[in-house]
C-alpha cells in the first residue's frame, strides 16, 4: 500500500571549467542515486478447507486464536516463526459457523529497500563530436535481501518459515561500462 522513490544526480563542480589535463580527468563526473522503499506484500493464512454452512463454498482460513498478531510483517527466516506461531491458530471444522476466522491478506512479507548508485564522466576526444563515456552502477548497493514467502498453509510442517528468497530478489551488481560516440 505505500511506496517512495527518489531520484537525484549532482555534478561535482571541481574543475568543471577547466579544459586542461586536470579538467579531463577531475572535472564533470556525476553522481545519481534512486532509492526505493515499499511496503511488503500481504498474504493469506490457509488450512484444509471445509464447507461450514453447505452451500457448496469451502473456507480455507484457519480460526484465530491470538489477534495480536494480526497485521505482522514476516520479514526474516529467524524470527517468522515468532512473528506467525502455529498457536495462535487452528484448523477450521465444521462446528465453526460463527467462528473468528483469519482475514485475507492479513499478514505482510518483507518489503522493499533497496538504492542503486551510479557515477559517470563525459570525456571530450579531440575529434570534433567525439565523445567517450565511463560509467559504473552499482544495483542493490547495500545488499539488503529480500526473503520469500512463509510457509502460510496450517496443513504443512514448516508452517511459517520462510525457506528461500523472493523471486524478484537480485543480490549486488556491479557493472562498468564504456561508450564512445561519434
């Protein structure tokens, strides 16, 4: 539900009139940055469904127990447990008609936080409209990583760890890069 990005670029001002040796080499790099924070995904706890009223629709959300856990963020492998204990849940049965069931989207992943930096320096050649282009980015430059989803379903054993990495997830990269325009 939320989300900010930031965008900026600053050109150093050293030596950026200077047409000299020390102007080429010192003058005119620029920095940028984007940062980008989110809110996590949310998802649903389940259980083995059961059709409580028997009009033909089955429920799959368990009844809970412990409504101070309810809108947790399960955002790390050694505490998603903690964050989403299997006591503060149990499965539905059929004597559960006006029985408090866990909402949908109730509970949150890890969210995103990630800033990428970037520097880069326009060379003039001594061709007329030559021009020769250094730059290095660097993607998730803090290596914050973002975990996957938590086992959600009551009917599996490593019900609320979290066993892998988000699918979106990209450690570090670093990437040089050169280009010459004529």
């Amino acid at each position: 539900p939320h989300r900010f990005t930031i965008y900026g670029t600053y050109r150093l001002p050293f030596f950026s009139g200077d047409k000299g040796l020390l102007g080429q080499a010192f003058g005119g790099w620029q920095f940028s940055a984007v940062a980008k924070l989110a809110k996590g995904t949310p998802f649903t706890v389940t259980t083995t469904a059961v059709d409580l009223n028997f009009d033909g629709f089955s429920e799959s959300r368990p009844v809970i127990l412990d409504p101070s856990i309810l809108g947790n963020s399960v955002n790390h492998p050694a505490t998603s447990r903690d964050a989403l204990p299997r006591s503060a849940f149990r499965a539905i049965s059929s004597t559960d008609f006006n029985a408090v069931l866990v909402g949908r989207n109730t509970f949150f992943l890890d969210g995103v936080k990630n800033v990428d930096f970037g520097i880069s320096k326009i060379f003039s050649m001594p061709w007329e409209g030559h021009k020769l282009t250094l730059r290095a980015d660097m993607f998730n430059a803090f290596n914050h990583v973002q975990y996957g989803v938590p086992s959600a379903s009551l009917a599996n054993t490593n019900f609320g760890a979290i066993t892998g990495v988000a699918t979106q997830y990209l450690p570090r990269n670093i990437q040089v890069s050169l280009r010459y325009q004529y």
